[in-house]
C-alpha cells in the first residue's frame, strides 16, 4: 500500500490477481530479458539514432562508486555500496527510508480516531498496521516500481541491484509476492481483530496495491505523467495509512477524508523531489515527470508550493473551526520547513535532495500529527 505507495506509495507505489507476472519488457525502450535462474549484467539499451538508425549501447559500470555507503545500501537510497548479501539486496530493494511516513500516517490516523489508548492491545494492533504499511506494502510498492524502472535504472543507476544482475528475476518476483501476500493478508488480520463486519482495512490495503501496481506497470504507468502520477503516490504515502489507522480504531469522517485527499497534495510535492535525479532516464524514454515537462527550474518551484501551500491552507481550516493553537503550531513548523527549502532544495534539488528531505520533511511530518490531533478533540 501505499497502505503503500500506499499501504505506501512512497517515495515513489500492484494487482490483486492470483496470476500476476510482471511482463518481461516495459512500454518504452524494453530491455532484454534477464535470466531466470543465473545473475547476469543487466544491457542498457539506448535509443536508435534518428539519422544513422543505429543503436549504441554503453558500458555499464560492474560496481557501484567506490564512495559507496553500505549504511546507503541498507537504506536503499542513492549512493550505495554494490552488496553481494542476497538479503541485503533484498532489503535494499524495499527502500527502508520510505517506509517512515507510512508509519507516521498510521500513527496520525490512530490519532485522529481518539480512540486509541496506551494499552497492549492497542499498541499490538498500531505495530501490526505499521507492519502491513511499511515493510510489507511499501517494500512491495518500491520492489515492483524497480522492477519496471530497470531500463530508467539502467541509464541513471546502473549499478542498482535489478539493472547490474545482482539480483535475478525469480528472486525478484517472488519478493513481490510475498510482500503483497503478506501485506493483505495482515490487513485481514486487523479486520478480524478489530471486529469488523465489513473488511475495510484489506480493502484499502487492496485499493492501495493496485494502485501502486498502475503506478509502476504499463499499459496505465501512471507515473508516465507527473501530476497524476505524483498525485498517486502522495495519496498512497498520506492519505491511505492514515484511513487505516483511523479505521482499525474508529471510523472515517468527511472531514478527514477532505483533510488528506487536501495533504495528498503536498504528498505530489514531496514525490517531486524524487524525480530530479532521474531527469536524464526520463527524458530518454519519454517519460513526462515534472522535471522533464516544466524544466528543473520550473518543477522545484511548482514542489515546494505544493507542500506549503497545503501546509498553510490546513492551518487555515484549522483556524477556521476554532482550533487556535493547533493552527499557530501547524504555522510555526511550517517556517523552519521553508527556511530549509531556501537553503538546500531551491539552490540544488540534485545536489542537496537528501539532505533536504532529512532536515525539512520532519517538520512536515510533525504537522501531519498536529492535524490529526486537532481533529481528535
């Protein structure tokens, strides 16, 4: 999901039929095959030349820089140590840090419902919902989005785990089943547990695979298109886990619904941060992200507006239905929050993207707990 990319995304985001397979080839610019029980290096293919209709393949590196992080690679962030650890790999696939905000939308639902107590059990279940979300639904989200963006990977990042062959693609797919399977199947679970008649988290967990899967897959590769598909993934790393959390303890309400399908634009903001280091594979397969469509001046722009916008438009509702103090705290972590955008992501949303997004986005997640809590009382 993005309970992914929704029960996400998500950074960056499925299908719930029993005999999925992710076809061989993307839509644009398909690469070969990879070998299904041996790792082998994954070719780039390039775009043929207009005039001499030849198509040229470069080199790819066989290792990651030698500046790479392991602390990089287990995160599943830019600048990792090439591993052979099949499960380092494994983990590196899922992105664990893009799994905090799912976490953080199943704490703010919680919130939302006031219903939630500091008991065991309430505790259990919050954990077993942050579990489905995150590495489960997430992991998922982010395994198959590699999976079709080997031939992007192949050009920006070769040396990721899918593109240079450290990983086959047996090992791939069933990663990607048994992170959905697991995912829904703990949605279920929270259905069962909290009582309910009608199984309303695994459908959002459902709802959130397939969107996901849409993101990510051809023919629909919502991701193809930077507002619906940035849009996508901000509801799936906001708006979904929070209707989880506030349905495995309460029940959903108009207001909350406004509220998130409102902070899923900041979320189309934030996903915009993702796509300025991938401007160049983009580009070659013709893949219209923000970036690629407005230019990078433009679509930095057009990301940090997204997100303080909807930051001050939430405080001024907040403002608007009596609750002053949460609207002056909502303000007051918005400040900090634009300072940094200054600082880093406006001068060089390539360079300081994550730097950026660890100093400036805890203060946009902090506002997120500031608008669930408002909403509780």
């Amino acid at each position: 999901m993005a309970t992914s990319h929704l029960l996400a995304a998500a950074a960056a985001t499925s299908s719930s039929s029993a005999t999925f397979r992710p076809p061989l080839r993307s839509l644009s610019s398909p690469p070969p095959s990879l070998a299904l029980n041996r790792r082998r290096s994954f070719p780039v293919v390039c775009a043929a030349d207009a005039d001499a209709k030849e198509t040229t393949k470069p080199k790819v590196p066989e290792k990651a820089p030698a500046a790479g992080s392991s602390f990089n690679q287990l995160l599943g962030i830019k600048g990792a140590k090439q591993e052979t650890n099949i499960w380092k790999i494994r983990l590196q696939l899922t992105k664990p840090v893009t799994w905090p905000p799912l976490v953080w939308g199943v704490l703010c639902g919680a919130a939302a419902s006031g219903n939630f107590h500091w008991t065991v059990e309430d505790v259990a279940k919050s954990i077993v919902c942050m579990l489905m979300s995150g590495p489960c639904l997430t992991g998922y989200t982010q395994t198959i989005n590699d999976w079709y963006d080997r031939d992007i990977d192949a050009i920006n990042e070769p040396y990721r785990p899918i593109p240079s062959g450290a990983i086959s693609e047996n090992e791939v797919i069933t990663q990607i089943w048994v992170l959905l399977l697991g995912g829904l199947g703990l949605g279920a679970l929270l259905d069962i547990w909290a009582g309910h008649d009608f199984p309303i988290i695994f459908y959002l967990a459902l709802g959130g695979s397939l969107l996901s899967y849409i993101y990510s897959a051809p023919p629909l590769k919502l991701k193809q298109n930077g507002w619906i598909g940035n849009f996508a993934l901000g509801a799936s790393y906001i708006g979904l886990p929070w209707w989880a959390g506030q349905a495995l303890f309460g029940t959903l309400t108009p207001d909350i619904v406004v509220l998130t399908c409102l902070y899923s634009i900041a979320g189309l903001g934030i996903a915009i941060v993702n796509d300025f280091k991938s401007i160049e594979g983009d580009r070659t397969l013709g893949l219209q992200s923000l970036p690629v469509a407005f230019g990078m001046e433009t679509a930095k722009w057009i990301c940090v507006g997204a997100i303080d916008i909807t930051q001050l438009s939430v405080a001024a509702y907040l403002l608007s239905t009596g609750k002053l103090y949460y609207a002056l705290a909502l303000l007051g972590l918005t400040i900090p929050q634009v300072i940094l955008q200054f600082q880093y992501f406006l001068k060089d949303p390539v360079k300081y993207d994550v730097k950026y997004q660890a100093s400036a986005q805890p203060f946009f997640v902090f506002g997120l707990l500031v608008t669930a809590l408002a909403t509780s009382h």
